[in-house]
C-alpha cells in the first residue's frame, strides 16, 4: 500500500477514440473477460483511500535487547533505513509489524532508468503516477536484496525467516479494490460472467492476468471439444486442429493484451538491471556461467528419478495381477468375483492417484534440489517438475494403452510374474475400456479432492480494540488501531509464495494433458475438465482476493516456459492419439476385415453386412487337450454347466490354431496399423502447420498500434 493516491488507468495515455485490438472485442463478445473501456473499474473508485504501507515485516515480540533475534531484527530494519525507507513499527499483543513505505525519489529513479532501456522504455509506467502494483514490485524486489552481516556471511531476508528472525512478510490487500473484485469476479455468482481481467492485472500485475486470461480462454474452447466428446466417440482428427486453434488463437488474445498493458516489448532482464540499480547504484551485473560437470550430474540424477517414477509404474501392473487373481477367489460377492479384473483395475486406478499425491511432494523437493545443484531458474524448475508429474501421472497410462493384453503370450505359452501370476488381460470389449476407467478415475478423484481441500476458511483475530470508524475514515491516515486491525487481517490470511501460481498453471497444464493426449479413448475428458475449469477460475479468484495474502504483482508478457510445454503436449497429443486410434483400437482390424477377409471382400451383393463374422475372425483356438493349456485353467473352468467338459476356448488373437504362431492376417493388420500412424501424424502435424501460419501469432491492429506509439514517443522526445 502506499500514503500516495495511485488509483491511475494504466492506460492513462491512450488517445481518445484509440482503437482496441479485434481480439479483445472477440473476448469480451463471447464473454471470456468482461467488457471495460481499456481502463477497468478501479479509475471509478474514490480518488483517497486512507492506505499506510507498501510492505510489510512481521516478527515475534521480545524485550530482551541482548538476544541475537533482537539484534538481528535491528540491523535488518536499519539496513532498511539505510536504503531511504521509511520503517513504522506497530505493536500488538505478541507481534511487531514494520510498515514499510518507500519515498517518491526511488519511483523517479526506476522511472529514469525505464526511459533509458532498450526494451522497457515504453512501459505505463511513464505514463502519470507510478501504479501501486510497480510501488510493492520494487520494494518487494529492495527487501529481498537487502543483507546483513552473521559470522562474515550476508544473511538475506528468506535466511531470517528461516531462522525464525522474521515470521512473514507481505504487502497488504486494498480494501476498496479488494470489495470490487469479490463483488465482481471472487464469487460463485460470478461464474457465467466475464472476467475483469484489466482490474486483475492493475491489482495482482501482469502474469497473475495472463493466467486467468489463458484458463478462460481454454475452459471457453473446452466447450466445443465437450460436445463433440459427448455426440461421438472417435472425433480425433477434428480436436487436433481445434488444440493447435486453441494455441494460436491464445498467441493473439495474449499480443492484444501486453500491447494494451503496454508491456508488448517488456525485457525481464533489463527489469531486473533495473531493479538491481534502484537497490544499490554501485551493483554490478551478474556473471553467467556454465559447467559440464554440473549438468552431466543433473542429467544422471533426473534420469534416475524418471527410471524411478516408470518402476512405480510397474509396481501398479504387479498390484493389479495380484489382486485381479486374489478377487477371483472372492466367493462372498459373485459380482466381485465375476469382474475381478475390471474391479482390480478401479483399484489400481485409485492407487496410482495415491501414488501422484505422494510423488508431486517428492517430485517437487527434487526438482527444487537439482535446480539448487545446476544454479538454474523458475524456468529449469517448471520443466523439471513438469516432466517429473508428466511421468508420474502418464507412465501407467502409456502402459494401459499400448501394452497391456499384448505381450501376454498364449495359452501353453503365458507371460507370468514369477513363474506364478499371469499379466492382465484386457477388457472384453477392449484395451480401451480399461485405459477410459483409469483415466476416469483418476481425473475424477484429482477434479474433486483437489477442490474440496483447496478451498479453506480461516477465522480470524478480532481482539483488537476499536475506534470511532468515522474519524479514523475522515483523516489522511489510519489511527494505530486501525492499522493494527489491517495488519492482523492480511497477516491471518494463508500465506503465499513464488509458487503459489505455479501450482496453478501446473494443474491446469497437466489437466490439459489429459484432455489432449488420450482424447481418443477418454472423449468425456473435455467435458469433465470444462466443468471443473467453471469452478476452478472462480475458485482461484476467491483464494486469491480473499483467502490468501496479496501475491506480489509480477510483469510478464507471456506466460512464458508453459507456451513451450502446450506446445509439446500438441505434439504428444497427436502422437498419442494417432497411436491409441491406430494400435489399441479396433478401428485397423475392422477396416482390414470389412475389405480383405469379410463377406464384402469376396462378393459385390449389397445385401451383406460386410461386418458379419468379425468377432469369430478375431478369435483364435485353444485345444484343452494340450497338458500345457490344461494347466492354465482350474478345475472348474473345465467343465460347462450342464456338466459336460471342456475340449476346446477361444481368445482374442490373430495365431494359428495348430503351432499358436502368429498368422498372416495378424502381420498385415500390423502392417497397416503402422502405415496409418505415419500417415495420420504427418496429415495432422502438416494441418497444424498450416493453422500455425494462417492464424498470425499477433493481430495486425497490435502491430499498427505499436508503430504509431513508437512514432508518437520519438516525436515527443524530438520535442
């Protein structure tokens, strides 16, 4: 917060009658963001606001002045001072709070060295007042780059609060703006009406913005792909090009949106110069550097983990053999009994979610080691602990999809673990049932106990003393007990930290993951992401405004690392799908049959179902006389009800019913098969291309005004 009046339009310099990008009037039509004149409802609230700080400090009271917290807390706080802020120290019953409120002189410099720089020179910041969201960046940036001296060691503000100097700290919500965002966003009312996403950015900054703009517009595309998932089952090719759209088209939205917020050509490096001047003129620049040992090591140690992440895998195969033979023996339910695999695999579902809650706590204290290890940055650690969840909700998967059923063997000639239990068949109707009831459950299990937990009420203090409301409101500034009450407020709030976001996008990435990758056998998986993703913004929105301390504003013009990762899982997805349609469905063999081996195939009458005798064709023979096949079943599967016995059983294979090898038709369906994913992935991958180069990843209106401001700044300096 800040004594200053910055409720200032970011925009403030548009010209009149300026006009907006045609990809923010389609957002706003089609009710993604709400619809504003540029400038969002925070210019229509009152222009004063008896506000106090732009950051705070919280420690644990004490009165003993020889304790080394004491000392250090005063040598912090001094160091402060040091920097030219202004530090006021408010007491409560067992806390000390220091209100820090930077002078207008730091804001002058940050403004001089923007106007200087090659790439942020155009920034809103030069446009009347400094906004309150750059304000709290800055002396965010300033207090975790200040030090002091312990032991010959700098210890940095994260060091004292690890070591219980410091409790917390944070900047403080706007209560006018924080009541104009629940009222219009931060509610479950809300959840049919656009976002207001300009009051978003001007409260929470750039890349909070850029990810509420992203889920909206992916939950409004998952609106389409929902309906199609429900009419049909097999829409592959149609959903491919609509996530390649879904990319380009948020290229766009995202170009409008930083050319709007003035923020099209923002550096991160040359802000953070920047910053490093405003903290400390004498600073000097950061050396890069690089060793092969350290990455090599890196390299060793990530592919141990994802080798360790694909034997959890294994383990659930092991899990589902076992209990797929011990339900079988499960006489009191004959239901159980009768389904023993498909109950098996709902079990093993269920695991392998167990397995992903524990394995994102593990994932992420390695990720966050090996990036301490290769001295790398939030964009090393996003891959690191995308690839890491990849594996670990996907491996199991992969296995379902493109191995399970196949490397069995045959009766006389089964594939057992330990000499003792056979590998899992498929279900009756398929490999694809058990790949769309593990993805149904564990998508399900992961959409509902995640939100249930996520959203949490917090009861408050309220034993602090009150003041005549009227009074306190009337003057330029809060009395003590009043900024007591504040302060305690925002302090009760759950905390929040540089991955409070990033534990959002990465959610909602892996979430896009499902609904891309194994589309083809899970076609209701849009449709399920559609509806949490209605919960999930808002559900968000009310953390954040209500529940969760006030993130620090960060500036950003993309979303960064994660542009990289969707395009990747666009890859995968067609790679997947185009394998699930091509190797685990039937969609081959029916195709091979209906023109090569059925009635159609050798007759030209059009009264044939050419897909009569299918499942026959599908199915091989097993002569029970064989001791080798005898051995594979019990007792009692040898004999039919009325008491006759077995002599011979059928399973789905393509092998000859003498030696069990496999047969002709087996080799030529194998042969297509592959010949259909090659070609189905250079169709789909050439579309994607295209849709890539027709759809420009910046509208023409951004271009043209980006040039006339250009133009219109050196004309002004000229001047």
């Amino acid at each position: 917060m800040s004594t200053l009046h910055l409720d200032v339009p970011s925009n403030q310099g548009r010209k009149l009658g300026h006009k907006r990008a045609g990809s923010i009037e389609l957002l706003e039509v089609i009710g993604v963001v709400k619809k504003d004149n540029g400038s969002g409802s925070f210019s229509l609230l009152p222009v004063h606001s008896p506000q106090s700080f732009d950051y705070v400090l919280v420690a644990q009271k004490t009165d003993d002045d020889g304790q080394e917290s004491f000392r250090k807390q005063r040598d912090f706080i001094n160091a402060l001072k040091d920097k030219q802020l202004t530090i006021q120290k408010i007491t409560d019953e067992d806390k000390v709070f220091y209100g820090i409120t930077a002078p207008k002189e730091i804001f002058e410099t940050y403004r001089y060295l923007l106007k200087v720089s090659d790439a942020c020179n155009w920034s809103c910041e030069q446009q009347g007042n400094i906004p309150q969201s750059t304000r709290i960046r800055i002396v965010d940036f300033i207090v975790d780059h200040t030090s002091i001296e312990s032991d010959g060691e700098p210890e940095y503000l994260s060091d004292l609060i690890q070591g219980n100097i410091f409790e917390a700290q944070f900047c403080l919500h706007e209560k006018q703006e924080q009541k104009e965002l629940s009222n219009s966003w931060a509610r479950w009312t809300a959840c049919l009406n656009g976002q207001p996403i300009t009051d978003v950015r001007d409260y929470f900054g750039e890349k909070v913005a850029l990810y509420f703009l992203w889920l909206g517009w992916y939950t409004f595309l998952l609106i389409p792909a929902a309906v199609l998932g429900v009419i049909v089952f097999l829409y592959g090719l149609a959903f491919f090009k609509t996530t390649t759209v879904f990319l380009e088209f948020w290229k766009r939205h995202r170009a409008s949106y930083v050319s709007e917020w003035k923020v099209f050509d923002w550096c991160e490096e040359e802000e953070e110069l920047i910053l490093e001047i405003v903290n400390n003129p004498n600073c000097e620049s950061k050396k890069h550097s690089h060793s092969y040992l350290r990455s090599t090591l890196v390299m060793v140690l990530v592919t141990f983990m994802l080798l360790l992440i694909i034997g959890l895998a294994h383990a659930l195969v092991v899990f589902r053999v076992i209990a797929s033979e011990q339900l079988a023996k499960f006489k009191s339910w004959s239901f159980i009994s009768d389904n023993s695999n498909t109950v098996a695999f709902m079990l093993g579902a269920v695991l392998h979610y167990l397995t992903i809650i524990i394995m994102t706590k593990v994932n992420r204290k390695v990720a966050l080691k090996l990036c301490e290890l290769g001295k790398t940055i939030e964009r090393s650690f996003t891959v690191k602990m995308f690839v890491f969840q990849f594996f670990t909700l996907f491996s199991s998967l992969i296995y379902t999809a493109f191995f399970l059923g196949r490397i069995n063997g045959h009766p006389g000639g089964y594939v057992k673990l330990a000499g003792k239990w056979r590998l899992e068949e498929c279900h009756p109707s398929g490999c694809l049932t058990d790949l769309f009831i593990q993805m149904a459950v564990i998508l399900f299990l992961k959409q509902t106990i995640n939100n249930v937990f996520e959203l949490q009420s917090r009861k408050l203090r309220q034993n602090v003393r009150q003041c005549s409301k009227k009074n306190c409101m009337e003057s330029t500034e809060l009395c003590d007990n009043c900024k007591v009450k504040d302060l305690l407020r925002n302090f009760e709030l759950d905390s929040v930290d540089q991955f409070s976001l990033f534990d959002e996008f990465l959610e909602m990435v892996l979430q896009f993951s499902f609904t891309t990758i194994f589309v083809a056998a899970f076609p209701l998986a849009p449709l399920l992401a559609l509806l949490n993703n209605i919960i999930e913004i808002r559900l968000d929105a009310i953390k954040m405004v209500s529940l969760e301390r006030r993130l620090i504003p960060k500036k950003t013009n993309d979303i960064g690392i994660w542009t990289d990762v969707l395009e990747t899982i666009g890859v995968l997805a067609v790679i997947a799908n185009g394998l699930v349609i091509g190797i685990s469905s039937d969609f081959i063999p029916r195709l091979v049959y209906r023109y090569r081996y059925g009635p159609c195939a050798i007759s030209s009458t059009t009264e044939i179902d050419c897909m009569s005798g299918y499942i026959q064709n599908t199915l091989s023979i097993a002569n029970i006389s064989d001791e080798n096949i005898k051995n594979d079943f019990l007792p009692e599967q040898l004999n039919i009800y009325n008491g006759t016995n077995v002599t011979s059983c059928s399973y789905r294979d393509y092998r000859s019913n003498e030696d069990y090898t496999l047969t002709n038709q087996f080799w030529v369906i194998q042969a297509i098969r592959f010949a259909f994913v090659v070609l189905f992935e250079h169709v789909v991958v050439l579309c994607k291309f295209i849709a890539g180069w027709f759809v420009p990843g910046s509208p023409l209106e951004v271009k043209n005004t980006r040039l006339q401001d250009k133009l219109d700044r050196l004309k002004e300096e000229l001047k």
